[in-house]
C-alpha cells in the first residue's frame, strides 16, 4: 500500500502538466484560429494541434500509455493515419 500512496503524488503532478500543455496548446490554436493569420498553413496547424491533443488525452487520461502493445499501436496509428489524411484534405481544398 506504500507504493500506491508514494506513486500518487508523482502521478498526479504527470496529469496536472499534461493538462497544463493541453491548455497551452488549446490556446495557441485559438490564437492561430482567430488572428490575422489564416490560410491553409495556419488550418494545418490547428489540425496537428488538435490531434495531438487527442494523443495526449488518450495517452494519459484514457491511460493507453500502459495499454497492451497492440492497443497502442492501434491508437498512434489511428492518431498518425487521421492527422494524414485530414491534414492533406486541407491541403487539397
């Protein structure tokens, strides 16, 4: 029982930066969403942005880190093929 209550805070300070990069990232795609700056450049951006907060979401909130290697595999795939394929849409249009 030691080592829950010793791993605890370590956790939770992983989850509070995790949450504070979140936070961070959410704001700069807001800033690129709504300044002066536009085009498909700054669309691309957003969407890496935004998949890599999914990522991060399931890596350490859904706790895919510590998933069976197939899973994870299964999620970055998902991750890497989504952000391609959504990203070369913009690209096109």
């Amino acid at each position: 029982m030691s080592s829950i209550a010793s791993s605890t805070p370590v956790r939770r300070d992983r989850v509070t930066v995790v949450w504070a990069v979140l936070v961070a990232v959410t704001t700069v795609s807001w800033v690129l969403g709504t300044g002066p700056v536009s085009g498909t450049a700054a669309s691309v951006v957003v969407l890496v942005l935004a998949l890599f907060k999914v990522r991060l979401v399931g890596l350490y909130f859904m706790e895919l880190r510590d998933a069976p290697v197939v899973l994870r595999l299964l999620f970055e795939g998902y991750c890497v093929a989504a952000c391609t394929v959504l990203a070369g849409i913009v690209a096109l249009s």
